[in-house]
C-alpha cells in the first residue's frame, strides 16, 4: 500500500502540480481579455480539461499563432492536488510539535479546496432590481434567460410557463408541451443582441416579425461580452408561435424589453416575454431609499445605500435594514449585496448570494494563519536560539 | 578603537549636512507671502487640498516637474497658479498673461510636435499655452477624430492627442474657476463651489469667502504685494475659524509638500546603499575593522533615511485618513519601507552587510518607481466606493503588500547570490550558506503574508460582493505569487533545488510579483484594474528581461562560478537523500 502510494504521496509530484496550476491560472487571466470571466471560470477552472491555445500567450498585435494545448482543468489539479497532501500526510503521517504547524496549515488549504469545489457546485447568485418605493420578490440570473409564457385569465393569479434559454437555443423544430397553450418554433437565436430602433433598423429588417415590438425595432446578433468589457450578454430570439392550424405570427423576444408583449392565440390573450432566468422567494423586499452620494464636485462615487423593509410572512419578519458598500445583509442563507443603481439613481440592484460553503474560507484562513505562524515561527525561534549562541 | 566611533558619526554628519538646509524654509526675493497664499485649501477631486497641491499636482501633470524654468529662472508651482488665478498680465508683452507665456506643457511624440510644426531638429518639448492654443483648431479636430475611438482600442497618437486635449481643457477650467471648488461652506448644509460659477450667476459679490478670493486675485494682478499678504492673511483666517480641521489639514500639506520626504529618503539610501557596499567590499579585502565601522555608518544613515521614509508615510496616513496603502503609488512607497524593516531584521540576525546594502538597494529603487508613478496627477485620490473600507485596506492590501515586499527581497538576495558566486570569488561556504537561509527565512515568510493577505482579499470580496473568489485577474496575479513561493519551499523541502537552485527561483519571483503588482492592470480587466500608461509596459518587459538574464546566469555550469567555495553544497551528491518533508 505505501510501496504504492509513495510516488503519488511525493514533494515532486506536489512540485510538479502546482507548477501546472500556475500555468492554468495565467492563461486563465490572459484569456479574460477575450472572453467573459464566467466562460473562463467554466472552462478553465471548473472544468477537467482545458484546450490552451498558444495564442493567449502573445499580445494582440502578433496574430495567428497556431496550435495549442490540451490541459488540466482547475478541478483535475484542485482534486489531484487534494489527493497527493492527503496521501503525503498518510504515508508519512507521524505527530510530533515540529510537525503540527505544517500539519494545521494542510489541513486549512484542504478546507480551501473544498470551499471552492462547494462554491462552484452549490452557490446561486442572482440580483434583485427594485425601484424606489417598487417592491420584488424574485431574483433575476443575468446569466440565463427564459421565456415566459403568461395566461392572465384566472380571476386570482397568472399562470405562467417558462421555457430556459438553453432549450431555445438548441431547438430544432417546434417546441411543443402540453402546458403551453400553443407550439413555439425558434427562427433565430442570438446568445448577445444590439437593438436596432426604427430609425436604425432597415426594412428586412422589420419585416422579420410579423406581430409586436419587433415590428417597431429590430435586434442583430453582437459579440458575446468578455472579461473586459465587464458587461452581460443581452439574447435575444425571433419566434413564431403556431397553433393547430399553422404559424399565428412570428414575434421578436428579447430581454431588451422590459415589459412583456401582448399576444393573441385563438382569440385568447396571453403575454410573452423572454427575461432574465427568475427565482421567487417566500420574502419581499419594499425599496424604502436609495442613496448615490458623490465627491463633491466628481462624478465619483462615494457611497451607495438601500434603505429597504424585509417581509416574511412565513417567518414573520417584517423590519427595516440599511444594505451598503461592505455591509451586506445576510438572511433566511442568502446574503443580499448592493451591488449597482438604476439609471437616474431611480431604483437600486442587490446582489443576491446564496452560498452553503461561506464560512469555509473563513475557517481556512485562521487555520492555515495559525499553521504557519506556528511552522515558521518555530524555525526562526530555534535558528535565532542557535545563531545567539 | 577609535573608528568604530569616529566613521558613523562622520557618515551621519555628512547626511545632515546634506539634509538640513534642503528642509529649512527656503529664503525668497519675493515680497508676497506665497507660502500662506499655497496654504488655501480648496475642494478638488472630492478631497481638500491645500492650493500648493493643486498648483504642484497640475505641473506634474502638464509637464512632469514641480517647478517652472524660464530664462534660468527657478519659478515654483504656486507662483505660477498665482499667476494663472490672477491672469496677470505679462510686462514683456501686454497682450497675454505671464501664465499663458511659461513653457508648462512637456510634449515628446513625434507626430504632436510634427501638428504643433515643430521639426526634431528644434529639440523643443516644452510649450506655454499660448504656444498650443495657436494650434488649437487643429488639436480640437484630431481629437475629435479620436474620441470617436473607444477609448480602450485608440492607438499611441490618438491617446496622445486626446490627453493633450484633456490637458489643455484642464489648463482652461483652472484659468476660468471652474477647478478647484474654490470656495468653502461658511455655514452648515453648504457645499464647496467653484468660484467661476458664482461669478457667472453674480453671488460671488455677496458671499464673503468668494470675494476675498477675488481680492487676493487682484491685489497680485496689480502686483501690489502689501495688499496680497492681507488679504491672505485675512482669507486664511476666515476659514480657519469655519474649518478649523481642514484649514490645518490643507497647512501640513503644504509643510509635507515642501519637505519632500521621499525625495531626502531616497538620496539617503543611495548613500546607505555605497556605505555598505563599500563596507561589504573591505570585508573581503579582509579589513574587518575598518568594513565594521563603515558598517555601522551604513546602518547609521539607514535608519535616518528610514526615519525620514516613516515620517513621509505617517504623514499620508494623517492627510488621507487611510491606512499607507491606497493606490500603486502608495504600495511602491510602503514596498520599499516593508523592504527596508526586513532588511534591518536580516541585518540584525546575521551581521553580514547584506541586509543593509538590500534595504537601501530597493529602498532607493521603490521610491524611484513612486515618484514616476506620481505624474498622473494627486497621490492622494479619493477611494471608489467599493474600497471605501479602512479595516480592509488595513489587514487584506497591507497584508499582500507586505508579501510583495518579502517576494522582491528574496529576489533581490537571490540576484546578490547569483551575482556574487559567478562574477566574483567572495561569496565563500559560510556567506554562502547565510544568504541561503536569508532567503529562505524571506519566502516563508513572504509565502505567509501572501497567503494570508490573498485570503483575506477573498473574504473582503465575499462581504462586498458574495463572492470570496471571483478569479479576477489581480486575484489570480495574488495566487500566482502564492503559488510560486509554495513551489519554491516544497522544491526545497523535497531536495529538487539546492542553495541556488533556490536563489534562482527566487529571482524568477521577482517577474511574477511584478506581474501581479503591475501587469494584471496592463490587462485591463477585473474590478481592481486602475489607469495605466504605456512607458510602465516597456520598464516590466525590460525589468522581466533582465532577471531572466540573470537567472540564466545563475544556471551556469557550476564550474564556471568563480567562487568555488560554494561548488560543493550546489553539486549533486552521488546518491540522493530520500525526500523528507521536514527540512
């Protein structure tokens, strides 16, 4: 069993490890300048393996490197890594004083791991919009979209159904459920949109919808945004809704519209809208103030602030918090961030974050803090006693 | 006997000499009080500052100097905003002011100087305001042109042209008041304003702070120096009464700006710096008494140059209320100070010289990367709302600062060791073998500070944004360093690296720091990126360049070194030892 694990338990191969991550991470930073810093967290380190084109490694003013590699992912390294400190640890595992620094500091570097690795599995974020004196009570995940589907017709809630923009984008054919009231065929899905008004968009253009807003104003496929920008995609899709008898009009949806449109199948009302993935919550948060202080005489800011009242019936919660720069509010497992503003300072965004895995860096940090200090300081104690005598 | 006395008094003597007149007040010709006039504070990018600020702050700016020469004359900055606030008008020539005929403006493009019509052959890159306003249908239209560039894809002429645009629109609002906020809130629920806005809207006449202003502004236009000085005198006294803290405030900022503490520091650590080397020198030519007495003067003027360093950072600390690090001007000023303390630590444990010549070293260089990274403008620029957070920036960016810090001196014990034992024969077993332990003991003890500080980076972003970790670039270039140090201490530990082995890799840790400390914002990505001018990409380049060199160096031959002492320590033992991890 040792003979066996000795070459996995091994300094070099801890050595060779993370040499490779250092190499993962920079290309991960490098490919940030191209890419969203969400595309590349998925791809490079949260992913078992990743193709690393030579290319990232050069400005952009020499074109056209050819080649590339295919690499460990950050979860190969993160869990080959976790795999060699514990099989160190376990080939040569014997406790003494001089040993229980170096001891705790693993110990808090795996809790690091594993912190990450929950993170990336369990953690949900959303944000929250509110308009002044505007209440919410649902997350909005601007990194996902769906499409709702709105019948308004019962006396005492609106039914809705949603389809996840992942479905729309890979749709071939109609899509058909039995809980949608009609069949919905995509004509053209676009991951990030630019809307076009109707002054800007030309007649084929408009012509492409049949019915709604899209008549009006036209969205073009733009570039998917990257780290750089620090910007989200914005989809956009054509769609023509069928009922039995064939298409009723080809409309365009996109989360450039804010409020949904009105659509008309088999003389019954419904509304569609394609908006960012929501999720609802048993609580709803009233946006009593917000806040955009400046520098005097800059546009910089200086602080920002919600003052909102947090009701929960089925907790039977009902107070008012201050959210602000560095003072989140944390409830019910979610901690609620002030993340951006309305235009016009008219209504705030909140970061909304539920992660099961928070503590786990905290409790990291005091014990790899303790660790060290205790490995290290140890060495320079007894270098010094030596050195003095 | 004697000398171990008679050299470090002599050595701080002689820095006295050289430090005490530059930080008396310095006598002037000029009958108006300009001290008092610089002591004004006015409201300017959300802080206030004393006028002395702003006038030193706009040279920088414009033209990379604190002082004006014009016709061998020294002309300092607050004379000339005097001028430019008073629109004096120049005796030699009646139809423009003085300030508009000063050569304040640095231009260095080729292509500039070629629309300005200036051929190379001239060798001209200073021009006054009248000089460049003759030009200024042509510099509006090409700016133009290049505003229309999203600001991240304009080339290097059109950044130019746009910065020389922004400079003169600068130039312009200062003349017109429209900056700084010039004058103050004499009762509660009032804000600073610019003086131009209320002369405009006719409630300068009105408001007593404003038309004192304008008063100090005439009695210079008419050059009548009695009446400038009371009615400075009188102003100062007003606001003082109304903002008793920030009238203070504004008058240390003037004291600090004159003293230049960074500037004394690092001629300090030159000093310190040729002391020491001598120092170390005379060890080797085996004259210990007398490399023993020039090592205490070293230490002597390192720790005045140290104490003039604190000083310049308390000093911050007061006027920003803010812990030392707040921007990358403020972290190279606290990397060198961090650099130095350890370097006394070193000094301290192993009596070498070596601590000494590595603190004043990157002491002087730290403070030379500060002062180039002073050009953009005021060092003492408001905090983003985000970062607006003193118990973070005092634990999470001391801490990574701190690790930055240890990382370049390793790195720097590491290049002391490369270059000793290959182009030199002194670097004999026992140096050998202490400068390998100094440069481990730094890299734990970077490795602790980095880890710790990266951590806490994480956790400051999980109570600002929920999100510990976001893998933004900067965050990456802190668990690049991190990573790199491990390597190196588990290399060690596993016996994969030997003394060199280490002091190389140690060099290679100056490339990655550096590349955290500056490069993650070349990219200009990530919420931590802030401004970033070109020349800063060719210095990393250079400074990545020649470490690499001289970690090629350090990985010759080990026969071809010339100190041969250290052959056997950095040779492969026949049979390896089996690898423990308690070293």
């Amino acid at each position: 069993m040792t003979k066996w694990l000795k070459p996995i338990a091994s300094l070099r191969f801890t050595v060779v490890l993370l040499s490779l991550s250092m190499v993962l991470v920079l290309a991960g930073t490098l490919a940030q300048v191209n890419h969203g810093v969400w595309t590349v967290v998925d791809d490079y380190f949260r992913s078992p393996l990743v193709y690393i084109k030579f290319q990232l490694f050069f400005p952009s003013t020499i074109q056209k490197i050819p080649g590339g590699i295919l690499f460990p992912g950050g979860l190969t390294l993160g869990l080959l890594l976790m795999i060699n400190l514990l099989a160190a640890h376990l080939v040569r595992f014997r406790f003494t004083w001089k040993r229980a620094g170096s001891l705790i500091t693993h110990f808090g570097v795996i809790v690091l791991i594993i912190g990450e690795f929950v993170t990336g599995v369990a953690a949900k974020e959303g944000k929250m919009a509110i308009f002044e004196g505007g209440s919410s009570n649902f997350t909005e995940d601007n990194r996902s979209v769906e499409l709702a589907i709105i019948d308004p017709s019962p006396t005492d809630h609106d039914r809705v159904t949603v389809i996840p923009g992942s479905k729309l984008a890979g749709a071939r054919g109609a899509l058909t459920d039995p809980r949608l009231p009609f069949g919905i065929r995509v004509e053209q899905w676009m991951p990030n949109s630019q809307i076009l008004g109707p002054m800007q968009a030309t007649p084929d253009q408009l012509a492409r919808a049949t019915d709604g807003l899209g008549t009006q104003m036209a969205a073009t496929p733009a570039p998917q945004a990257t780290g750089v920008d620090n910007k989200n995609d914005l989809p956009a899709a054509y769609v023509t809704l069928l009922d039995d008898s064939g298409p009723v009009g080809t409309y365009l949806a996109t989360v450039w519209f804010t409020q949904p449109q009105t659509v008309t199948v088999g003389g019954k009302q419904y509304y569609l809208q394609l908006r960012f993935t929501r999720s609802y919550k048993p609580y709803t948060i009233h946006l009593i103030d917000f806040k955009h202080d400046k520098f005097v005489g800059t546009e910089m800011a200086r602080n920002y602030s919600s003052l909102v009242r947090l009701e929960d019936p089925s907790r039977n919660v009902d107070r008012q918090v201050l959210i602000y720069m560095n003072h989140p509010l944390r409830y019910a497992g979610e901690t609620f961030y002030q993340a951006s503003f309305m235009e016009g300072d008219t209504g705030t965004v909140l970061q909304v974050v539920r992660n099961p895995g928070w503590m786990l860096p905290y409790v990291s940090c005091t014990l790899v803090t303790v660790g060290m200090l205790m490995h290290f300081g140890l060495r320079l104690t007894t270098f010094v006693r030596r050195q003095n005598r | 006997m004697r000398i171990r006395l008679l050299v470090p008094i002599a050595a701080v003597v002689l820095a006295l000499l050289y430090l005490v007149p530059q930080l008396a007040p310095r006598p002037t010709d000029s009958q108006f009080d300009l001290e008092a006039f610089g002591r004004i504070p006015v409201s300017a990018e959300g802080r206030i500052k004393p006028l002395d600020t702003v006038a030193r702050n706009t040279l920088m700016r414009f033209g990379g100097k604190q002082t004006i020469r014009d016709d061998g004359r020294k002309i300092p900055a607050i004379e000339w905003l005097a001028d430019l606030l008073s629109h004096r008008t120049s005796p030699a020539n009646p139809s423009t002011t003085v300030a508009a005929s000063l050569p304040i403006f640095r231009i260095d493009h080729p292509d500039l100087l070629d629309l300005l019509g200036v051929t190379p052959e001239q060798k001209k890159n200073r021009f006054s305001f009248d000089e460049l306003f003759a030009h200024r249908d042509a510099i509006t239209r090409q700016a133009g042109l290049a505003f229309q560039v999203d600001a991240k894809k304009r080339g290097p002429y059109q950044r130019r042209i746009v910065g020389l645009y922004d400079t003169l629109s600068r130039y312009i609002a200062l003349s017109r008041y429209d900056t700084p906020y010039a004058v103050p809130p004499l009762t509660a629920n009032e804000q600073w304003r610019p003086l131009g806005e209320m002369l405009m809207d006719g409630s300068a006449g009105s408001d007593e702070a404003a038309a004192s202003l304008t008063a100090i502004f005439n009695a210079y236009a008419a050059q009548n120096s009695g009446e400038f000085n009371d009615a400075v005198a009188d102003y100062l006294r007003l606001v003082r009464a109304d903002l008793p803290g920030a009238t203070r405030k504004a008058g240390y900022e003037t004291l600090f700006n004159r003293m230049t503490p960074f500037y004394h520091a690092s001629a300090l650590y030159v000093y310190a710096f040729l002391l020491s080397s001598f120092a170390f020198m005379l060890t080797s030519l085996s004259k210990p008494d007398w490399a023993r007495a020039l090592g205490r003067g070293a230490i002597a003027v390192l720790v005045l140059a140290f104490f003039i360093h604190t000083i310049g950072i308390i000093s911050r600390i007061y006027l920003q209320g803010r812990p030392p690090v707040t921007n990358l001007y403020s972290s190279a000023v606290f990397i060198g100070w961090i650099c130095v303390m350890l370097g006394f630590v070193i000094e301290k444990l192993f009596r070498l010289g070596i601590g000494t010549i590595a603190a004043a070293a990157i002491g002087f260089v730290t403070l030379v990367i500060a002062h180039n990274l002073s050009s953009g403008g005021d060092t003492m620029e408001m905090m983003q709302a985000v970062l607006d957070s003193n118990f973070w920036l005092s634990t999470h960016v001391v801490c990574i600062t701190i690790g930055y810090s240890a990382t370049f001196l390793a790195g720097f014990l590491g290049i002391t060791y490369i270059l000793l034992g290959v182009l030199t024969p002194v670097l004999k077993p026992d140096r050998a073998k202490a400068l390998a332990r100094m440069i481990y003991g730094v890299i734990c003890f970077a490795a602790l500070m980095s880890f710790v500080g990266t951590v806490l980076g994480g956790i400051w972003a999980d109570q600002s944004w929920g999100r510990f970790w976001g893998w933004d670039p900067k965050e990456n270039g802190a668990a690049l360093i991190v990573i790199w140090l491990l390597i190196i201490l588990h290399a060690r530990w596993g016996e994969m690296v030997r003394e060199r082995g280490v002091a190389v890799l140690a060099v290679a840790g100056n490339i990655v720091t550096s590349w955290s400390w500056f490069g993650t914002n070349m990219l200009g990505v990530g919420l931590h990126s802030y401004g970033f001018t070109d020349s800063a990409v060719f210095w990393m380049l250079t400074f990545a360049t020649s470490q690499l060199a001289i970690m090629a160096l350090g990985m010759l031959p080990i026969a071809l070194w010339r100190s041969t002492g250290v052959r056997a320590i950095n040779q492969r033992s026949p049979t390896p030892r089996v690898a423990t991890t308690s070293a």
